[in-house]
C-alpha cells in the first residue's frame, strides 16, 4: 500500500434495514492486495438498482456508479498512480481465463462479482471504493467527474447494446426519455442512426431534439404516425408496449432488434411466437457493458460531448440519500442523480 490509509475509519450505507432502507455503517479500509486500488470517491451516481436493492432487503454497501481520486495501489499496480482519475463500481472481478473474459465478454463470466453479486461491503456511497487494477476506468479529461459518474452504469449498459445493435442510417426507437433513454437518443445519433422517440410528455420534444432526435412521436399516437418501419426499437421505459401492435412489420421492420433496458412494473416479456418467427425479430438484452466496451464507452462520450444532464446534490449523510431516492421515485429526477461528497 503506497500510503499509510489501511484501519482508516469511514461510513458505507447497507441496505437490509428490514423496512425497505439502508444504515450507515462503520467499516475501515484493508490492506491492500498487489492489484488494489483505493479510491476517495468525488462523484457517485444514484441508480434506481440501489433502490431495489433496498426494497428486496438485501445486505449490499450501495452505490455503483463512483468516481473519484486514486488515494494508494497496491504493489503491483502499473495501470494507475496515486491522484489519477478513476470510475467503476457495478463490474467488480471476472475469471480472466473462461471462453467469456477470453473473448471480451467478461460481464458474462460464471464467477463474475458485480453489484449485488459478492462484494457487498463496498459501495460508492462510501467516501472510498476498493477496486481491482483491471476493473476500474480511466476517466477521459473531456469528460467532468460529474458527468462520468451516472456513464459507469447507464452509459455503459445503453452503449453496450447499442453498439451491439445500431449500423448508421438505421432507425432507432427510443421508447422513454428518462435516465437511460436520454443517453440512448445522444448515443445512437452519434453512432450515425435516425433517432424517433417515443414519449408520454410533449414536453419533451423540444430536448429530445436538441440531443439528436429527428423524430417525435407521443406514446399513444405512436403506431398512428408510422412513417417508415423502425430497425431497432430501445425500451427504456416503466411500462412496456403492446407487443403485437409494435411486432407489426409496418412498425418493426423485418429482421428488426428489441432492447428492453428498462424492467418495466406492468408484468414480464411476454412477446407474440408467430411474429418472432414469421418476421425475424430478436431480443437483444444489456448489463452494463465488458471492460473493452466500458472504455471503449467512456472514450466515445468524451470525443463526441456526451453526457447526462444531472442533478447535483450535497452528500451529507444518509438523509441526502433518501431525498434522492424519494425524488427518483417519484419520478421527478431530470435525469440522473449525483452525490457530491
């Protein structure tokens, strides 16, 4: 460890309160292994995961989406140095050796460790985060720290299936403009598609286009004002369609892709058999993104002046979290949550 910090006392906040909550809780910094990192968190995003999490009564320290300043490496670090900028928090470790990690899949490897799967003493809500070396994000200068933080999750999990998906000159639907669909408009017009939005609020329409729509459609005139077949239709709402009027070929061409990023309240993917057959459609799913795509991610925001429009809030202790997570519920964050430590 490069600097004296191991037994150094400060506060994570665990959820499993048993009402749906979480607890400040004492923890002290370790020693660190030879690939550990340690970073004093500046900027941490607030996701509604962490809320979920809260609710199913699960013991986990919250916050995934940290950056911040690297305070000590371990000894055989090389990647990173002391006062250099970093970001991570959702995809914690992988195998390094499956078919998965040696094909650059490592988000799907069999003994990962992400938010919620292992490693639940150590959250960005915390004034540190403990990484791996090889697990944590250079932050691009172009990028603020403010900005970064909500890119280590909702950025990399709508530009993973983007860039998975999205050719340029395809029409992409963009089904919600909230925290992941506002991403989704700016990424999929920077990777060349025509964006058409589909929203509940008119009064979206007017940013909607400023971040690269060319399209816009209310949600209950959108299979009304059909112009020509989208390719790729991005479901970052709270509530999904009806299936087998957007399982048309008139609305989704032939061949075309679904992406539900969001897990909508209102029952599971039930999709129609005969028109997944008879039209050639696909399902394309997204869990934040491998660590090439990550930084492949972060780059391509930096170079193209992608970000989230945020709202900065002084973190001050657990009754700043609650005000937020209040306001993400009910839904009057626009759009992404920040912690400011």
């Amino acid at each position: 460890m490069s600097q004296n910090l191991a037994g150094t006392e400060y506060t994570i906040y665990r959820s499993g309160d048993g009402n749906g909550g979480f607890t400040p809780t004492l923890v002290k910094i370790p020693n660190l292994g030879p690939h550990d990192i340690l970073v004093r968190i500046t900027h941490s995003g607030v996701c509604h995961t962490d809320i979920v999490f809260c609710q199913m009564g699960a013991p986990i320290a919250l916050g995934h989406e940290g950056v911040g300043i690297v305070e000590a490496v371990g000894s055989l670090v090389t990647q990173f140095k002391i006062g250099d900028r970093a970001g991570g928090g959702f995809h914690r470790d992988a195998c390094g050796h499956c078919k998965y990690c040696l094909s650059g899949k490592d988000i799907h490897c069999y003994n990962r460790v992400i938010f919620g799967e292992g490693d639940f003493d150590n959250g960005t809500f915390g004034s540190y985060y403990l990484g791996k070396e090889t697990f944590l994000h250079r932050i691009p200068y172009g990028l603020a720290s403010e900005h970064a933080a909500p890119l280590q999750c909702a950025g990399a999990t709508v530009y993973a299936a983007l860039k998975a998906t999205v050719t340029p000159e395809k029409r992409v639907g963009i089904l919600g403009i909230g925290g992941l669909g506002h991403l989704a408009i700016q990424y999929a017009n920077k990777m060349g598609a025509d964006v058409v939005i589909y929203s509940t609020s008119a009064s979206k329409e007017a940013e909607a286009r400023e971040l690269g729509a060319q399209e816009f459609h209310l949600t209950e005139k959108m299979f009304d004002e059909v112009k020509q077949p989208i390719d790729v239709l991005v479901v970052c709402g709270t509530k999904y369609p009806d299936w087998d009027r957007v399982m048309t070929k008139e609305f989704l061409g032939r061949d075309g892709v679904i992406v539900p990023l969001a897990a909508p309240v209102n029952g599971p993917l039930s999709l129609p058999a005969g028109a997944m057959f008879f039209q050639s459609y696909h399902v394309f799913s997204s869990l934040v993104g491998s660590r090439n795509v990550h930084d492949e991610m972060l780059e391509f925001s930096s170079r193209h002046g992608i970000k989230p429009m945020v709202q900065i809030f002084k973190h001050e202790g657990a009754e700043s979290i609650k005000k937020v997570f209040e306001l993400v519920e009910q839904n009057k964050m626009r759009y992404r949550a920040v912690l400011e430590m």
